[in-house]
C-alpha cells in the first residue's frame, strides 16, 4: 500500500462521483457538498492535505489502498 499524499479538491470530488456514487448536491464558495443518499461530505476545491483526505474518506467509506489505486 502507498502513502496518501496531498491531492486537488477537485481531482477528489471527480474520484468519488464517478468511481464511488457520490454527487454534487451543493457549492457555497469553495466548498463542495457531496451525497451517495446516505452519507454526507463536504469536501474543498483546493489542495486537500493528508489528515483532512484520510478523514474525507473514512466518512465515505472508501479504503486508502482502493483510492490511490484510482489517483
């Protein structure tokens, strides 16, 4: 398994809705709201460092090794 590693809000925003089933549902500035029906995310347009990923994806469900394999 590789590391995590600082990514852009919205390459993460694009890995959860076509990969994941999540959708936009909201924007307020640069913060985007996602939804799979069940589970709710906020996630930034920017640069998205270590912690706040791990935590954005243990919200979601998603196991690290799976993610970095879709980067």
């Amino acid at each position: 398994m590789g590391k995590l590693r600082p990514v852009e809000g919205k390459q993460l925003i694009k890995i959860l809705c076509n990969s994941y089933g999540f959708r936009a549902i909201r924007q307020k500035g640069s913060h985007v709201t996602l939804t799979n029906g069940t589970i709710y995310v906020t996630v930034p347009a920017k640069e998205i460092h270590v912690g706040l990923l791990s935590v954005i994806l243990k919200d979601c469900g998603v196991p690290q090794d799976e993610f970095l394999d879709r980067l």
